[in-house]
C-alpha cells in the first residue's frame, strides 16, 4: 500500500503500458460526467496528491525536501492544502509541514543576513516551483497525449460525441497531437455546434439587452456568458 501511494505522490504508477491503460481507461469511463474530462481528472489527481500528503507522506524526506526547497506551493495549491486539511481533519500533519518550511525559511533567511548579500539575491533566487504544479502538469501532459491517441479509437470518438466533454483550453493542446484529419473533424463538429448554441444566445442577450427590445431574456441567454467562459477553461 504505502509503495503504491509513494509512485502515485512521485507520479509514477508502474509499467509504462499499465500508465497508458490507467489514463485511457479513466478518460473514457469520465465521458459519462458533466464538464471537462480533463480538467476533471486533474482536480482528482491533485485531491488524492495532497490527501496522500497529509496521510501517508508528511514525515517522507524526500517529499518534505521538494516543499521545502520550492518554500511551499503556489498560491492555488496553497488554498487547495488548506482546504484538505479542514475537510479531512489532518491539522497535525499541516503543521509539521509548516514548521518544517518556517524553520527552513527562518534558516536561510538568517544566512542572507549573515552573509552580506544585496537584497533581493541569494538564497531566495534558486526557489524551486510548486511540486504540485510540476506533478499537474506531468499528469495533463499524459491525459493530453492519450486523448490525442483515444481518437484513433471509435469507442473512444463514440463515447466523446455522446457527451463532448472538455474544455476549450484542452481541446486546443489535444488538437495539436491529432495527425488524422477524419478524426479531427469529429473531435470538433460537436464543439462548434455547442459553441453555436451558446454564441446564439449570447447574440440574442445583447439584443435584448437593449432599453428598445421589448423580448424578455431567456435563463439561459442570461447565463450564457458564464457556461461560455467555463467552456474556454473549465478550471
């Protein structure tokens, strides 16, 4: 068990085979959700990254070391571990984290002081990136490139036209992978004909708007902006 939970923090599964399965397998089995199925396997990636964290990894070195050297996570990630710790309750292993940072954080800043440096340089430069954004986008990468080969697939095709699931944002990074022209044009029929949809009702929002239209403006005219806007990044 804690061997397949430190591949899953290291972002490693197994097989190379095995991880292409795993990924093809959770994209065709997340077509049946609403949203994006990326965007959506990604948030559940990053869910189980920070709960393993809590659980199982606060006192692995390795792990400790890459927060510490990245002096935390980004803002988002930050918000996201904060979030975790009050929905499971794992304040413990929150704050052995944090003293970890604050302890490595006040080591170094002493240092700079110590020895001379102009501010604005030294130990502060070599901040590594948020260990979550890295795991983020190793994982998007995978989930990109097996989209891009599920369209050879027609279960795969059949599966994404039954609920075109995914947001403009992947769409365009898969699209770039897919060197079939057939498969290509079914990937995108169903994007633009729910972008016409809502381009529609945009159009017959704004006309409406106007203090001379006497037409009353529909819910869904009056919330397609927002799907709009979802459907260009669903994060």
């Amino acid at each position: 068990m804690i061997n397949n939970l430190k591949r899953l923090i290291t972002g490693g599964f197994g097989k190379s085979e095995d991880v292409k399965n795993t990924y093809y397998t959770e994209l065709l089995e997340t077509f049946d959700t609403k949203g994006c199925v990326v965007c959506k396997l990604l948030e559940i990636s990053v869910l189980k990254y920070l709960e393993n964290l809590l659980h199982e990894f606060t006192m692995d070195p390795a792990s400790r070391r890459e927060i510490r050297e990245a002096f935390g996570y980004c803002k988002k990630h930050t918000e996201q571990l904060i979030n975790v710790t009050k929905n499971t309750n794992q304040r413990l292993s929150a704050s052995i984290v944090a003293e970890d940072l604050a302890d490595y954080f006040i080591k170094h800043s002493k240092k700079l002081l110590k020895s001379g440096i102009k501010s604005g340089t030294g130990i502060f430069k070599i901040r590594r990136s948020c260990p979550i954004c890295k795991y983020y986008s190793k994982h998007e990468k995978m989930y990109i490139s097996e989209f891009a080969k599920g369209t050879a697939k027609e279960e795969f095709l059949r599966k994404f036209e039954e609920n075109p699931g995914i947001c403009l944002e992947h769409l365009i990074k898969v699209s770039k992978s897919i060197k079939d022209r057939t498969a290509l044009k079914r990937l995108l029929k169903p994007q633009i004909q729910m972008i016409e949809e809502t381009d529609h009702e945009l159009n017959n929002f704004v006309k409406k708007f106007d203090h001379k239209s006497n037409e009353r403006i529909t819910d869904n005219e009056a919330s397609a902006w927002h799907r709009f806007f979802e459907r260009i990044n669903s994060r």
